[in-house]
C-alpha cells in the first residue's frame, strides 16, 4: 500500500512516516501544498493521509483539485482543527474521514 503523507510539522511527519513504514507501508511524506498536489496529479496513492493548515497550498484546495480529476483516493484529514464547520467542510469537499 502507497501513503501520501502530507504534514508541514516535521517532527510530527517524520514521527507518522517512521510508524508507517514499520508497519510495511509505502511513504511518500510531503511537507505543502503544492507539493502534494503535485504528488497526486503525477503519482498514485492507495491512501492520502493530509494536513489541513499547510504552506502555499492549504489541504482543502489539495482535496478539492483531487476530487476535481474525479480521483476517488481515500483521504484521511488528520488535523487540530476540530471545529464542527471545519469537519463538515473537510467531509463536504470529499474526505473519506476526519480525525
């Protein structure tokens, strides 16, 4: 299985990349936006695993632009912002689950 991590805290990313390759995942962390545009637009994620406050690109216009090549990838937003209007809008613009 192939994961885009995407997650601007690297701490926080090398921590969860780390984990995941442990448990014999394929990681591809990326640190913005745009770069994990990128990412998806050339590549192919049997997961994405996405930050929402990210630099130059923020993780809502990520998904939207996923979802806007009609890309079904499962995404897991895993964010601190756990406000009901920001949940509601991650799952509206296309998350398959928010945490």
């Amino acid at each position: 299985m192939r994961i885009l991590l995407v997650e601007d805290d690297s701490a926080l990313r090398d921590t969860l990349s780390q984990a995941l390759r442990l448990a014999s995942y394929g990681v591809d962390p990326v640190s913005d936006g745009r770069a994990a545009d990128n990412a998806l637009a050339a590549g192919v994620y049997d997961l994405v695993v996405l930050d929402l406050g990210l630099p130059y690109l923020d993780g809502i216009k990520v998904l939207r632009h996923l979802r806007g090549r009609q890309d079904r990838t499962p995404v897991l937003v895993l964010t601190a912002r756990d406000g009901i209007n920001e949940r509601v809008q991650g799952l509206k613009t296309g998350a398959d689950d928010y945490l």
